[in-house]
C-alpha cells in the first residue's frame, strides 16, 4: 500500500511540531512534515471527553510518521476522540519514539 519509503525525522523535530500543535491545533494544515515536507499534518486528542484528559496525536497522512504526547487536560473547546475510537484505522501511523534514555534513568509508564 505505502508506494514511498521515507526515512523519519529526529523525534526533537516531531516534538516541537507537537508542542506547536497542542498550542496552536488549527495550525496544522500550516504546519511542514519533518520527514517528508508536505503540508498533510493531522492532530487528534484522544481521550475521555468527559474528565478531558487525554493525549494528542499528530501524524502526517502522506509519510504516516508521527507522535503523541504525555497526559495532557484538553480545553473543553477542542473536539477530542473517544479511546475506544482511537486506533490505527483512523490514524494510521508509525509512533516515533523520543530518543533512547537507559533504563537506569528511566522508569517505564504504563497507560
Ligand atoms: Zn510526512
């Protein structure tokens, strides 16, 4: 299905496109793909819409690269995706993970 393979972009570069979104959503249709350069960036928030915590997930639909937040309070302006909605068939993408950070250092979190 995937016709081009692209080579994913530093996770530094996905996080500051992240934060921007998280800020700015409606940006996203402004916003660069660091890994391919095309103008195909999506944001979602996943989460409960009732607590309004969730996530937000931004990926790019052209290079299906992409990557989520921590835990984060939505404002209650923004349309957020139930969990249960949330899966690779709507957003079909490849997490890129933050750089590696030994595990002395670093206490795995669970979802
Ligand atoms: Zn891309």
């Amino acid at each position: 299905m995937m016709t081009t393979q692209y080579t994913p972009a530093p996770y530094s570069e996905w996080r500051d496109v992240l934060n921007h979104l998280i800020a700015h959503p409606t940006d996203a249709p402004n916003v660069t793909c660091p890994t391919c350069g095309n103008n195909t960036i999506h944001i979602v928030f996943p989460g409960n819409p009732e607590t309004r915590v969730g996530i937000a997930a931004v990926w790019c639909s052209t290079s299906q690269d992409g990557v989520i937040s921590g835990r984060l309070r939505v404002p209650s302006a923004q349309e957020m995706t139930p969990w249960d909605e949330f899966n690779d068939q709507t957003t079909p993408f490849t997490i890129i993970p933050p750089e590696y950070i030994p595990s002395d250092d670093y206490e795995e979190k669970q979802f």
